[in-house]
C-alpha cells in the first residue's frame, strides 16, 4: 500500500479553517458580538492563512492538480523561503492564530479546525515531508511534415493489422456458402 502524504490533507483541512474563521469573524463584527475585537483578529488570520495555503504543494508520487491562480501565490511563497516550506513553521504557526480566535463562540469552529490541521501539518513534518512548489512543464507541440507525425489515419478504429488492410482482388473478396441455400416460390393459403 501507498504511503499517505498526509501535508495534502493538511493544506485542505487548513485552507476550509481560514474560510471558517473570515465567515466566523464577518458575522460577529456584524453583529458587534461582545468581544468583536477578536472576531476582526479573526478575520485578518483567516485571510492570511488562506493566502498562505492557496498554493498545493507537490507530491512526491503521481500528479498534483494546481489550483486556479496558485502560480502567483506560490510566487509569493516561495519568496519566504524555508519559513513556509518547513511544516514544522506552518504546524506552530497555524496553532498560535488559532489561539485568540478561540474566544469568541462565532470563530470557535474556525479554531478547531485550525487545530487539526496544525496537528496534520505536525504529523507530516514528523514523517519528513516538506512544502515544495508544482513546476510547469513546458509543453511540447507535435511537428506536422517533417517531425514526428507523418501522415493522420486513414481509417477509423479499430483498424485490423497491416498485412490485412490490403485490398483483395475482387475474385478473392467473393465467398461461397459452405450452406445450400433454396430458395422456395410459391406460400402458404394459395
């Protein structure tokens, strides 16, 4: 069996807690909740981790699916360094935000979630994992003419083997019966 990448899990579980936490805060400045200072830390933490987990990291095995715009976070990422490639930064980080918001009833969701992602990133660094960008790969165009196409198929598949796609002669081509067929005239109620 394959080994978990448990960082991927991790990236998920904290990228849902930020949005938990900016939607947690939002309701309780709103409301002006009794302590609605910390639902404004709330929010600015949530944005944060949320810019911060944006971009996937890549898997040792298989392919990553990138999300829409990480090109340019993971631009902004990768800037910081080994701050933000090291899961043990992120697992500390992630459990340090999660502290203050942890007052307030509206961002108490945002805060567990938070928390079980900062014990994933924890368990992922323990295993040795680390934050690496997905690369683009330039993509190479097929030649038409003189490269690697020579000429598109002629016939639709499934196209029998060469040797049988030659035509036959006509004589060839006709089959007997190995069946008598009669053929009988005349019917039933004449």
């Amino acid at each position: 069996m394959g080994r978990i990448e448990w960082a991927m899990w991790a990236n998920e579980q904290a990228l849902a807690s930020g949005l938990i936490l900016v939607t947690g805060g939002t309701v309780a400045v709103a409301a002006r909740f009794k302590g609605w200072q910390f639902a404004a830390y709330a929010i600015v933490a949530g944005v944060f981790i949320c810019l911060l987990e944006y971009p996937r990291g890549k898997r040792k095995k298989g392919s990553t699916m990138e999300r829409c715009g990480q090109k340019y976070l993971t631009a902004v990422v990768k800037v910081f360094g080994p701050v933000t490639r090291n899961y043990y930064v992120r697992a500390i980080l992630h459990a340090a935000l999660a502290v203050p918001a942890g007052f307030l009833l509206s961002t108490i969701l945002g805060t567990a979630c938070l928390g079980i992602a900062s014990a994933i990133y924890l368990l992922a660094a323990i295993r040795g994992e680390e934050w690496n960008p997905i690369e683009q790969k330039p993509q190479e165009r097929p030649q038409v003419g003189g490269g690697t196409i020579k000429q598109p198929p002629t016939m639709p598949p499934p196209r029998p083997p060469p040797e049988t796609r030659k035509k036959q002669p006509a004589e060839e081509a006709s089959q007997e019966n190995p069946i008598p067929v009669t053929i009988e005239v005349g019917g039933v109620g004449r």
